[in-house]
C-alpha cells in the first residue's frame, strides 16, 4: 500500500502545473503533503495505544453535515479542528464566536466553545474549547467481574490558535492543545500541537494539509499513550459564486473519504450533505446533511452608543448523522460575527 501511495506523489510531483494553479508554490504544498504522510507513522512508533478518542470527534457542526470534509475551505473560528490555518476573518476588527452541542451516541455529550479575531483583516487569533463526557460506564475488575459503582470519563482541551496570510496564496496556521483527561482514579495532563496550510491553487480550487495532536504522549501503567495523531488532506473546489464541494482524506487511522457539498441561497441560508466513510458500519452508515442559517441584526451596545451602524450576524447551524446500526445523531452550533 505505502508503494501505492509513493506511486501517486510522484505522478502528482511530476504533473506540469501552470502558473494559474501556483507554479512551485504549489509544488511545495504537495512535498508539505508528502513529508507529513512519512513522518506520520513514525511519530506513532514508540507509542503502544492512544488515549483522548474524543479528539476524533469533529466538534464543528457546519464541517460534519459536509461528510467532516473541510480542511481546504477558510471558514469559522471552529474549523480551528480541521486545521488552524482555516480560521478567517476578512474584515479588520472583526470577531466571531461558536458554541456547539452534540449529544452522542451511547449517551455521551460533546460541548465547544471557540472564538476568534482578526485585528487587520490578515492574521486571526483565537481560542477553542471542549468538554466531552462519555456517560455512565460499568467498571469491572482485573477478572472480569462488574462493581456495583459506574464512573464517567471527563475530558477537557484548550486549544489556542494563530493564523495568517503568508502571500496572498498561501495561509498557514499552528495552534496548540492542553488536554485534561480522566484516567478512571487520577487526571493526567497531555499537550499537543498542530501546524496546517491552505494554498488556492486556482481562482476556484484550494488545498489544504494539517497534522492534529502531536506530541510527546505520556506513560500510564508502564505502557504509553498518546493523543490520536491525525493527518488530514484536503481540496475544495468552488463549482459556482454559490456552490462548493470539499474531499479530505485522513492519514493514519480512517484511510477513508470524507467528502461533501455545500449550496448556499442568497448567501444567508446554506445547505449542505456529505459522505464519510465509516469502516465496519452499514445501512447506510457515513450520510450526512444539515443547513446553516445568517440573521442579520444592527441592534448593538455600539450603535445606540455612538449612533454608528454596527452589522451584527446571527449565526445557527444543523447537522444529521448516520451511523448505521449504532443510530444516528444530531448536531446544533450558535454564533455571532461582529
């Protein structure tokens, strides 16, 4: 398989792109792409299991009605997740907030909260936050015998970010994750770092790579954990001024596509759908849909201030997911942009 995937950087190395799509500039993003895939694996050699699951779970709404595709796409302050260089915000002084809430399967919960800001228009700053709560749980002993108590996993990630427009192509971003975590009678403390770019390789098409959660891991019983260590690939094509489809691929874990469609109606509602690959399940398994919703409001502290009109954005999003025989889910976000 990994000779498949040599096979394929090398075609892609090799193609002849013109100076619409970037010229070397583009080259560089597909060598980015290369590197992170081999040091990938490595990075998870030493490493017997990983701990922090709840870090695969794509805490943006808007992203995961789109199939958990987005990682070439600039949007909200929760795409921070898919990569910290998407967050964008292209007027100066202009911030945006999210709070999304997801009640999972088997009972769990996942909340977030993120936020960002961008003083000039270029770069943007921000923070996200999550809180994941696995539910009661049954506890056994060492022979396989079930106590009388049950217990929850509570988890709990910071996770600040930075992003800026390095030319007028190519945007970067790096963010940084502090991790609390449950480890049934004490709390352990792990961090983590990420680093993603986005390219637009034409007037319509973009890419985009991240590497998610890398870092030193820790040791638990004598044997070590670490954070899952994801690897994300992406494109997003903009087909019409109002229509736009997005495909990730995701290195070393799913090997699945995540791919879906965005239709945008006189810019304040969205519709969207998806697919995302879920290995092992069926019945329609991965399908997924939602809608997005922008109110506009001018009632501000600002304005009745200083008498100055100030557009406020009222910001709501849905999302649907099927998970086969295990059920399926639903998923709402709020935000403002201001």
């Amino acid at each position: 398989m990994k000779e498949n995937y040599y096979r394929n950087f090398k075609i892609w190395s090799n193609f002849r792109l013109t100076s619409a799509y970037g010229g070397c500039k583009a080259k560089a993003l597909l060598i980015l792409l290369f590197v992170l895939f081999c040091v990938s694996p490595a990075l998870n050699a030493e490493v017997d299991t990983s701990i922090g699951e709840f870090l695969r779970i794509n805490p943006s709404v808007a992203s995961s009605a789109l199939g958990n595709a987005g990682s070439a796409v600039r949007g909200p302050a929760d795409y921070v997740f898919l990569n910290p260089a998407l967050p964008e915000l292209k007027k100066s002084g202009s911030s945006r907030i999210n709070t999304s809430y997801t009640g999972w399967l088997s009972g769990a919960k996942l909340m977030n909260f993120s936020a960002a800001h961008s003083p000039d228009g270029n770069a943007a700053f921000g923070a996200g936050v999550s809180f994941f709560s696995s539910g009661e749980m049954e506890r056994f002993d060492a022979g396989g015998n079930e106590l009388s108590d049950d217990f929850q996993i509570r988890d709990f990630l910071f996770s600040p970010f930075y992003g800026k427009n390095v030319t007028e192509k190519l945007r970067g971003g790096v963010s940084a994750k502090v991790v609390s975590m449950d480890n049934v009678n004490n709390r352990k403390i792990l961090f983590a770092a990420g680093i993603g770019g986005v390219y637009s390789l034409s007037k319509c098409l973009t890419g985009g790579v991240s590497l998610q959660n890398a870092g030193p891991g820790v040791e638990i019983g004598g044997s070590r954990y670490a954070l899952p260590r994801l690897l994300k690939a992406g494109i997003g094509w903009e087909i019409r001024s109002n229509v736009t489809a997005m495909a990730d691929i995701e290195f070393p874990y799913d090997d699945s596509i995540k791919a879906g469609i965005e239709w945008r109606l006189k810019e304040k509602v969205k519709l969207r759908c998806g697919y995302d690959k879920t290995a092992g399940l069926k019945s329609g398994a991965g399908l997924t849909a939602g809608l997005g919703f922008e109110i506009a409001s001018r009632d501000s502290m600002e304005e009745l201030a200083t008498g100055r009109s100030v557009p406020v954005l009222l910001l709501f999003d849905y999302a649907f997911q099927n998970f086969g025989e295990l059920g399926y889910i639903h998923r709402v976000s709020f935000g403002v942009h201001y």
